[in-house]
C-alpha cells in the first residue's frame, strides 16, 4: 500500500488525538470517497467541452484532498493536469486524464481498504 498510500502521513493524522482514535482519519476518507468521483468527473466534462477552467479546479481540488491523505501519485497526477490545463495543453490534459482516472480508481480502492481496516 505504500507505492499508493504515503503511510507516514496516515500515521500523522492519527497522531493528531491522544488516543489514537481514528475519527480525523476516517471522515477525510469519507470526504474523499464522496468527493472525489464529481472532481474526476468534472476533468472528463471539462476535457470533452475544451474547458481548461474546469479541468484546472476539479484536478487543483483532487490534488489536496488526495495529497492531504498520503495519496501521493493521484496528487503528483493532479498537479501535472493542472499545469497542463494551465497552459491550454489539449494532448497532455487528455493524456494526464486517463492516468488520473486510473490513478483515482486506485487510491479510492487503498482508501477503502483502509478504511475498513479501522472498521472491523
């Protein structure tokens, strides 16, 4: 899970209580987990209608709510849209939205997991 999952920063917002409760964790996950899928889906409207503005927030908004919860690739993805989407780069956007795509749908599945595992 480290290649998709920074776990030192999981391990950071659990330090964040004394007791080591993972509420922090758990509800940034959720947001995540309930954000995250209008953010990718906005970057693949935004591709389709040539809008660079809104490929450019949806993926400025992906890129910290991923870095926040330790999924680095996602965020290094996010990042290198919104640059592209910065400089109208039609080719490179729809290349890096086919990997944010993917890489999304990884780290949603290493969240869930995560998730879970502080379920049970």
């Amino acid at each position: 899970m480290d290649q998709i999952l920074d776990m030192s920063v999981v391990e950071e917002l659990l330090s964040f209580s004394d007791d080591g409760d993972p509420e922090l964790l758990l509800d940034l996950i959720r947001m995540f987990l309930e954000d995250g899928p209008s953010k990718v889906q906005s970057v693949t409207e935004g591709l389709l209608a040539g809008d660079f503005e809104k490929m450019e927030r949806a993926a400025h908004s992906l890129k910290g709510s991923s870095g926040n919860l330790g999924a680095r690739l996602l965020q290094e993805t996010c990042e290198q849209m919104q640059i592209a989407t910065r400089n109208h780069q039609l080719e490179e956007s729809r290349k890096l939205a086919a990997e944010m795509v993917a890489n999304y749908a990884t780290a949603e599945q290493a969240l869930r997991d995560l998730h879970k595992s502080y379920m049970s």
